[in-house]
C-alpha cells in the first residue's frame, strides 16, 4: 500500500466521524515552525495536537509507515509514536471542538514530493502554511539539529556538506541542497490548492515580529487575528558542548541499553508526557548544548554564491527582493 491520493481518498471515505485537519504548517524544519505551533495552539479558536510532527503524509508505507528519507531528525519525544494508520493520524485530532480550527506542523511535508497531493486527497479545503529561511543559515542549522539527534555523523558542516549525498531505498538523497529547492517545493502546493489558501512566510520576517506573522496566520485560518499572543522563541540554534553527554542523554531518550530502557520506562511511568519533553530539552540547553559559533566568512560567501540562483527565482515567484533581505546582491 502507497501514500499516494489515490489511496487515500478511500481511507477518507472509510473513516467519515475522524476529523480531518483544517490546516498544516508544512514546513521548512528549523524555520519557526516550532514556534509558530507553539502560540497558535494557545488560541482558543485553534486545536493542535500534543504531537508537534505527526509526518504521516508523503512518507512511503511497507507495511508501517517509516520516517521519511532524509527529514530533518526529528524524533519523538518520551511517550510519542507516530501514526502508523490513517485512523491513528484521525484520532490525534478527536479533542477538538466543533467550532475548532484544526491543525497540525509536519516540516518534513514541504520537501516531500507526496505531500501536496496526498493532503489534497483528504482535504482540498485545506490551508497551507510555509515558512522559507535564508539558504545558508537554514542548512548550518538543521545541521545542527541533525547532528543533535544523531542523524548526522559529521560535525563540521563544511564536510557534510562535501559529502551529503546518501542512499536510501535505493534514491539518492541530498541531506541538504534539496532542501532549497524553495521554487519547486512551493510549486507541488500551488499546484494542489488556490493561492489564497497558502501563506508563504519568511523566517526573519516571522522571527523580527512574531505577532504578526501569527496573525496573518489566524486571518489566513479566519478565526479571530485581534487576539494578544505571547511572542515565543524556541529550538535556537546550538550545537553540542560536550559529545559524551550528548551521547548519553541520546541513548537514555532512545532506550538503547538495559539501564537506558529502565531509566526511561521509569521516567515514562511518572512523568506527563509534556513534562518528559521539558526536562529532556532543559537538560539539551543547559548542560549538553551551547550556542552555535558562527560559520567562517569564506564558507558563508561560497555557499551564498551557489544558491544565489534559487534565491532569484523565489524573489520571482514571490514577487519579493528577497535577493537584498538575505544579502545576496553584493556577493563579490
């Protein structure tokens, strides 16, 4: 069985009291998406689910569903599995009230080539939201994110980037360079659904001003846009001060090991699920991890010089100078 519309469309038809989202954040990892989940869910006119990253859709099915090639190392946190059926991904949803907005933030959707249409087969009505970050920022820090989940081996980004090429399920998959194909990705949605049901953010914008890109969110979803949200900053961008504690706490949030498995069972048993995830990135920010250095200049040129073109395309398609937002005009 495929992810594909055609095989969903039936799994829609099969289960018609599940509760279908009104709305997803699709994407890109390490671009707001996090924060952005984080505030809308405190609207009373919006339900998000405890699971931030569901990523059910446009990922291949062989019997149970598998994290999508090359996503950005998200993994789920003590407690959480993802939906392994369409009738599991329905249940996250069944809290919502009636008069709910119902949503969920995958960022592994964007990227997917599946995702547009297999959301369109469940819910053409559907409202999409994506958030866009500057190219070379965006990959030095999933970088990071990948490295801190132990996706990613390599420490130095220069080096993974030099060698990012992997091979899964026999495709070839870039880890990162794929991952600005902002045109292409943003064209699969617009292909899918009506302008006027997709906001494209930019990510210093949102960042700058938290608020209103929330609100140009909740206009875009027409609940109430005039109510005060607390702006929010979290998954800042770190890497690890201490790889022997990084590897540690990895193995104890994994359950890898007997005493591992024990300590997390335990820790399963007495703790709320949203208090295991705040003592687990409590514990990532305060002695694991430290603030990113920043890249070498060198690097940080060379790297804006290749994907200046992308970065004209989508000011383009966006009818947007994104090229002097991002500095890419004066590259030398």
């Amino acid at each position: 069985m495929t992810t594909s519309s055609n095989a969903l469309k039936p799994l829609a038809a099969e289960l018609p009291q599940g509760r279908v989202p009104d709305f997803f954040i699709v994407g890109h990892h390490k671009s707001g998406t996090t924060a952005m989940y984080e505030m809308l869910r405190r609207h009373p006119q919006i339900y998000m689910p405890e699971m931030k990253e569901p990523e059910f859709f446009g990922r291949m099915h062989t019997g149970r569903r598998e994290p999508m090639p090359g996503s950005g190392g998200h993994r789920p946190s003590f407690g959480e599995t993802r939906p392994q059926t369409y009738a599991e991904y329905l249940s996250l949803f069944a809290a919502a009230a009636p008069e709910q907005r119902v949503g969920e933030a995958s960022p592994s959707y964007l990227r997917s080539r599946t995702a547009a249409s297999d959301i369109a087969a469940v819910q053409p009505a559907a409202r999409i939201v994506a958030i866009l970050r500057e190219p070379v920022s965006f990959l030095y820090s999933l970088h990071l994110q990948m490295v801190r989940n132990h996706v990613q081996r390599e420490f130095d980004f220069g080096k993974a980037l030099a060698s990012e090429g992997i091979v899964r399920e026999g495709e070839r998959v870039h880890l990162y360079t794929d991952r600005v194909r902002y045109v292409e990705q943003l064209q699969r949605y617009h292909s899918m659904f009506p302008s006027d049901q997709i906001l494209v953010l930019i990510y210093e914008d949102f960042r700058a001003d938290n608020e209103a890109g929330v609100h140009s969110v909740l206009r875009l979803l027409d609940v109430d846009a005039d109510r005060a949200l607390e702006p929010l900053e979290v998954n800042p961008t770190i890497a690890p001060r201490s790889q022997r504690l990084d590897a540690w706490l990895f193995a104890l949030r994994s359950g890898r090991g007997p005493v591992s498995r024990g300590v997390k069972a335990t820790v399963k048993a007495l703790t709320p699920k949203r208090t295991q995830r705040k003592l687990v990135r409590t514990v990532q920010r305060k002695v694991v991890f430290a603030s990113a250095p920043p890249l070498p200049d060198r690097l940080t040129l060379e790297l804006r010089r290749r994907f200046k073109p992308e970065v004209v395309a989508l000011s383009e398609y966006l009818d947007r100078d994104l090229v002097s937002l991002w500095g890419y005009d004066d590259l030398g």
